[in-house]
C-alpha cells in the first residue's frame, strides 16, 4: 500500500517571502500570491483545455507555472486553430501536443509525447467540455442523439479514456492529483445546460470510480464544481447572463473568478491535499448551499410589483 511521506516543518516547501516558513494567513499580502509559494515546485503535469486567455485552463496553468511546475499543454487540433494556445505556451515554456481526446489513439499518442518529454507526470487538469446539441441551439427534449453521444464522449468518458492511458503506460506517478472541471448542473437542473447536465453527472461518477481504483497508489480524483465563469466557452451559451447574475446574488460571496478557481486546483495538485479523493468539491461562493439571498428577495419583490402596477 502506498504511503503519502508525512510533511514536517523540515521538509514543507519554504513560502517564498517567508523563507523560515512563518506564515502569517491573516496578514498575507496580496504580493505573496503573485510571486507563488513553491506548492508545486518539481511537480509535472498535463493540462487540457485551454484556449484563450479568458479560459479556466489557461488561468491554471499560469498558477502552476507561478507555483513551480512544469507541464504539457493540449488540446483538441480545431480548438488550437480558434484559440491562441501559443501564446500561453510561450509564456509557460511548455509544448503543445494536439489532441483529440475522443479517440483512443491519440490520447495513447499524448501518453507517448508525455513521458517523453516529462516522464510521469504529478498532476492532470482536465478542463474539455461541449455539446453539439447547445451549439445548433436543440432543446433537450428535441436532441440529435449522435450530438449527444458525442457531448458525453468529448465532455466525460475523455476522462476515463486520459485516465486508462495513462495508467496502462505508466504516465501517472504514485501520490499523482488529477482534477476534472464540473459545474452544478450535474445535480440541478438548468434547462439551458441541455445534455452538459448528463455530461458532468456522469464525470462526476467517473472521477469517483476512478478514484477508488487508483487509490492504492496514492493517486486521487477529484471534481471543482465551478460557478458560472465568463470564459469563451461559457458565454457561448443560451442564457449564460441570467445564470451568472442569479448565482452571482445567491452565492454569499459572489461568483468566484477563473484565477480564483485556478489557485483552488493549486492546492489540490499539491502535497497538501493528499489526503482529498472522489470528492465533487464546490467552489461556487456558497451557492450550492444556499436558499435565497436578500438581494434576491428585494430584486423579486420589486419585480413583482412592477408587473402588478402594471396591470
């Protein structure tokens, strides 16, 4: 059975501005973060997903470049033409390796260029999501079902398709931290989510399969449920306003922004989370728990008797 080393005051990574390691959280300097605190120093890692600087992935690996890692950077071959993934590459100084993560061929050809360049890698961020059937605009009750095995596909069963290929060539090292990016509608329904809804249930499930199967190995499989985030993707959908408005007054601390989320993910490929696995982790503000806030309630009641006014 794998052991985590336990981590002492001797071996903790040193805070870069504190280097007797005495940290002062109360305090803690909006500087510090920018300069990074070594959580990932020597760690490597394969990020998916990014696409532009607005993208959760990109903010990522710019934290864990911040942080100290190394990483490969991929995505899908039509989503690099769209996107400005070189850029992100340059900055980070780490390769490009296309990938259509649909098929088995490539994601065993990713592995291959992977161990390669990084040998085993510490950390996976899988960040891929979309849905045929919301870009022609379907309902979900009209779906073409050939768009829809391919939303499951690209957006969840990737995840186990990354997950076995690396496994079966040996790319993930013993104590590894893989993240897959989710949202709240795997559990409530939002009408215009369409079939994402069933997407993130079911790498949801996945994640917490194979967690189970690789926790021998120290290695754990979470999921961050994020809140509603202004990236490429996300306001490409139908209603994308009125759901980041609604969480953004539900949520006691307001929608969470894609840095935010990337220096969450931070502490889940680091060493302090090693004991977090099969977990649907929220980072949402509080929304999830949430009823109905006093903004809310004053922004319907005004709404309400506008329209009765009117009538």
């Amino acid at each position: 059975m794998w052991r985590a080393p336990r981590c002492t005051i001797e071996n903790r990574p040193m805070h870069p501005i504190n280097p007797n390691n005495e940290y002062n959280y109360m305090t803690q300097q909006e500087g510090d973060r920018q300069q990074g605190y070594g959580l990932l120093k020597g760690k490597k890692g394969i990020i998916f997903g990014a696409l532009d600087d607005r993208s959760i992935a990109w903010r990522i690996a710019l934290a864990c470049k911040r942080e100290g890692a190394d990483f490969v950077l991929s995505n899908a071959p039509i989503a690099l033409r769209l996107g400005t993934l070189d850029a992100l590459s340059e900055e980070t100084n780490a390769p490009v390796f296309p990938c259509d993560v649909s098929d088995d061929a490539d994601v065993e050809g990713l592995m291959k260029k992977t161990a390669a360049h990084l040998g085993g890698v510490d950390f996976v961020l899988h960040a891929i999501g979309m849905s045929p059937n919301i870009r022609k605009k379907k309902e979900y009750n009209d779906i073409n079902y050939n768009w829809y095995q391919q939303t499951l596909n690209i957006s969840a069963v990737s995840l186990h398709r990354v997950l076995h290929f690396a496994e079966k060539m040996g790319v993930l090292n013993d104590g590894a931290s893989v993240v897959a990016l989710s949202y709240i509608g795997a559990q409530r329904i939002f009408s215009k989510y369409s079939d994402m809804n069933d997407a993130k249930a079911l790498l949801e499930s996945i994640a917490r399969n194979y967690g189970s199967r690789l926790a021998g190995r120290g290695i754990r499989v979470n999921t961050v449920s994020q809140a509603p985030t202004k990236t490429s993707a996300g306001t490409g959908i139908k209603g994308f306003d009125g759901m980041y408005t609604f969480a953004e007054k539900i949520a006691p601390l307001g929608n969470p922004s894609a840095d935010e989320c990337a220096d969450y993910c931070v502490t889940l490929f680091s060493d302090l989370t090693r004991k977090v696995t099969m977990q649907n982790l929220y980072h949402d503000g509080g929304f999830v728990t949430s009823g109905i806030s006093e903004e809310m309630i004053d922004d319907l009641a005004k709404l309400y008797s506008e329209r009765d006014s009117g009538e």
